[in-house]
C-alpha cells in the first residue's frame, strides 16, 4: 500500500490527490494536511469574494475528500507540529503544496512605515483568513495606491471602490465590510512599472472596472501605443486593450464620486511620512525595445494614506527543506526536492497561473512519481496520528469541515453565501476535545 501525505489543501493538493488516487487505484492512502481546521487554500482565503463562481471550483475537491482513500488532516502545522522529516519517515510521498503565502515586499525607502501592506495581508483581511482579521487598514484616507499590474492588484482595488451594496452578496467578511462602509477612499491608483500592452490583467476582471456603481476607470490616452500596433497582440491581451482605450476616451465621470486611475508607466521609489503612510514618490518609466521598463529621469509624488503591493509572493520556507531565497521557493527539479519529498503548485513554480494551471502540474507530478518510485511499507496515517496525539495537536477532519461549513452557512448577512468564522480558538472549539 502507498502511503502519501500531501501538505496543503488548496488547488494544487486536491490536484495532485485527485491525479494519485486515478494512478494508483485501490492501492493508496492519502492524508491531506493543512495548518488551518478548513481546506482549499487560496481558493477560500484569496480569490475576491464578489466572485463566488470562481469559488465554486471547491465542489470538485469535495468528491476527492470524500473518497474513503483520501483523510482531510487540518490544524495541522507542517514545520511546527511535526517535521518534514518525521513526514517522510512515515510516508512513502511527501508533497508539499503550501501555495506561496508571503507578500513580496517593495523593498524601497519607508516600506516599513504604517500603511503599507502586502496584498496577502489585505486579501487576507477582507477574505477572513485568521493570520490576518486584525489587520485594520488605514480607509480614512481620500487616496490609496495599489502597486501591481495583475488581477490580484485589481481584485484589491475593485474591493476598495465598490459600495457596500455591491459587497453585500459576496463572501466578504464583516469585519471587513464595517470599516469599508465607513471608508473615506476616493482614488485608487493601480500603478505599473509598463503600459497597457505588458499589463497582466485578464479581461472579465478589466471588463468589470467598468460597471462599478460608484466608481469611474481612468487611463491616460497617451499611454497607448499608436492603436495599429495592438494587431500583434495576442487575442487576450488585444481584448484587454480594447478595453482599456475605452476607458480612456470615456474619461471623467463627474457623477461617480470614486476614481479608478490606471497609472501606467511607473515605479515606485519610496514611501514618503512621518510615522505613516503620506505619499508614494514614483519613477516615470518607458518600455525599451526590449519590453522591459526603463526610467526618464522624471518623478511624481502621489499623495495618499494606504499602500498595497501586489507584486507577487514568497513560499514559506519550512525547517529541513532546501529553500532558494532569491526565487522565493523550494530548491526542486520539476517537483523533486530530495528522495520522497516533492512540492507542487505555487510551491514548486511560484505565484503564477490560474487555478487550473495547478491540475496539469499535480496530475505531471504524480505521473512522476508512479514512474520513479515503488510503494513502500511506511505507516502512514496511523504514525502520524499517533505523534500528533503524543504532542497534543488536535486535528480535524472534513466532517469538522462540514460543521464548521454549514454553521458558517447559517450565519451569513442577508443575500450572503457565509458568514466565515476567523478566530482560529473559536474554530478549533468546534472539534476539539
Ligand atoms: C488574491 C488572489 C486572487 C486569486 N484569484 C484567482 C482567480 O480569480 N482565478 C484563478 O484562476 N486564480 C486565482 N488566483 C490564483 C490561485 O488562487 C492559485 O493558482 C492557487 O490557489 C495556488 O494553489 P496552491 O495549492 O499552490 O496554493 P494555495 O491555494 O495557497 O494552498 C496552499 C495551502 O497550504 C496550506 N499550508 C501552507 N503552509 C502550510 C504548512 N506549513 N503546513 C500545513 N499546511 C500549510 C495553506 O493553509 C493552504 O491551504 C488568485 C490568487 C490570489 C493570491
């Protein structure tokens, strides 16, 4: 019998379960383990909660909870409540699939000072995931700049420029929800290092820039190339374009009280204040022959209390595990980082891709280790179930889920899938003991 342990629930763990219980048939035990007593990663804690479609990508990984070859392990810490090492004792595979939950920092003068946050603690914040409930986003300020040029930098902005209405019927928590009703924000600045034609924004999540209640998309009409070069765009990246040049000759909207401006073709330089967040000083930059951003010389200060950066993240590194600092993820050869330890997802290629891009990455992972690798005769589940009651962690299962799900479910607002529940005590009270 092979004994697997996949660590983290998110996209690329119920992948690579659902890719390893298809190759290995009757001949397998998989133990999904997660830090936190609820599963699915990103999916819950990430993806915008005004996208509850997106969202519900998670029924697919409850057929593979429900297979009686498949055990959900949640409060769990990997690296913490037992280690790597103890894992591949007990386990013929070990797969890490911790995601990348780090922000990457922007590493310029003042990114220390109050007011700058990491689109993983914003996200985090509105999206309840525990780490990050008491994060208090400084909203009484007229102006805030988000630094990306990805959809997680317009997830960001779209949530701070919608009205509470709007909010009501998505999964956003109402901590998070109070203190946006009362939010004196009335510009948001996307900023990016390179123009409309390198953005990384998909079209839906352009397209909806447009259809806020109270809030008007801007872009600068010269920052577009003359419009004949936008043929050599790919079909995606041509729509999104298109979109983007209708926002700039649509302009202005004196009527919608909230501002949405793309500011293409900057850096930032430095975080300007005394004791918080001021202003952000940016780089005018333009694209060389190359692609690549390139300074003028010429800087601009934009005035606003609150900074986030989306611009991208780190794994966490783990005791015992090989790390590589400067890519911000396990040192690893297509998903093998030693014999029996593997990673996959976020944690073997970085923040990059869709939620389906992790499927083909768990289902290439496990192709490799039915080539390379026999079963062995390791315990399993039992030895790990056995050390963690010796070390008193207390562990939930997916039932655990299922109530914890459905109590969630009961106390959602008004027109609200859920309600989640972010105090990890109150969370483990519902299975401890
Ligand atoms: C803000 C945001 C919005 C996004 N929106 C979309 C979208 O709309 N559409 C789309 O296609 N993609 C979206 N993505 C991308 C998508 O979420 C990722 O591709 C996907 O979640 C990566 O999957 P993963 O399993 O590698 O990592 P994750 O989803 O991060 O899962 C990692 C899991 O590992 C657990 N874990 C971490 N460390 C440990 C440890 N030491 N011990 C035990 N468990 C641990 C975590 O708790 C987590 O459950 C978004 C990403 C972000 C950040």
């Amino acid at each position: 019998m092979r004994t697997m342990a996949i660590v983290g629930s998110g996209p690329a763990g119920f992948y690579t379960a659902e890719a390893a219980l298809k190759a290995f048939g009757e001949d397998v035990r998989i133990d999904i383990i997660d830090r936190l007593p609820t599963p699915y990663g990103l999916i819950r804690a990430g993806v915008a909660p005004d996208h509850q479609s997106i969202k519900a990508v998670s029924r697919r990984y409850d057929q593979v909870a429900a297979d009686e070859r498949v055990r959900f392990l949640g409060n769990v810490r990997v690296g913490e409540d037992v280690g790597v090492g103890e894992l591949t004792a007990f386990y013929d595979d070990v797969v890490l699939a911790v995601g990348a939950p780090q922000d990457r920092p922007l590493g310029i003068p003042g990114d220390d000072l109050p007011g700058v946050l990491g689109s993983a603690a914003f996200v985090g914040w509105y999206n309840g995931h525990p780490d990050f409930k008491d994060l208090e986003p400084p909203l009484d300020t007229q102006a805030v700049v988000v630094v990306g040029n990805g959809n997680v930098a317009i997830d960001c902005a779209r949530i701070l420029a919608k009205t509470v209405d709007e909010l009501q019927a998505s999964d956003i928590v109402n901590h998070a929800l109070e203190p946006l009703s009362r939010s004196e924000v009335r510009q948001v600045h996307v900023l990016g290092r390179r123009g409309p034609h390198q953005a990384s924004f998909t079209l839906k999540e352009v397209g909806e820039l447009g259809e806020l209640e109270r809030a008007t998309p801007l872009v600068r009409i010269g920052d577009f190339p003359p419009e004949t070069e936008d043929a050599a765009l790919e079909t995606g990246q041509r729509r999104v374009v298109e979109v983007l040049r209708r926002f700039a000759a649509r302009g202005p909207d004196a009527s919608r009280p909230v501002t949405l401006s793309l500011d293409f073709f900057r850096r930032p330089v430095a975080v300007l204040g005394h004791g918080q967040v001021e202003a952000l000083e940016v780089m005018k930059t333009r694209v060389d022959e190359n692609g690549r951003a390139v300074d003028t010389g010429e800087t601009e200060i934009i005035p606003c209390g609150m900074i986030v950066a989306a611009i991208g993240y780190r794994t966490a590194s783990i005791p015992g595990v090989p790390f590589d600092e400067q890519a911000g993820r396990f040192v690893n050869e297509a998903g093998l980082i030693a014999p029996g330890l593997w990673c996959v997802g976020w944690a073997r290629r970085g923040p990059s891709g869709t939620i389906g891009t992790n499927r083909p990455d768990g289902f290439a992972l496990v192709e490799r280790i039915a080539k390379e690798t026999l079963a062995g005769d390791k315990p399993g589940r039992a030895a790990l179930i056995a050390l963690l009651a010796e070390r008193q962690v207390p562990v939930s299962d997916f039932d655990d889920w299922r109530n914890i799900d459905a109590l969630e479910v009961a106390r959602a607002r008004a027109g609200a899938p859920r309600e989640k529940i972010v105090e990890l005590s109150e969370l483990r009270a519902l299975f401890e003991g």
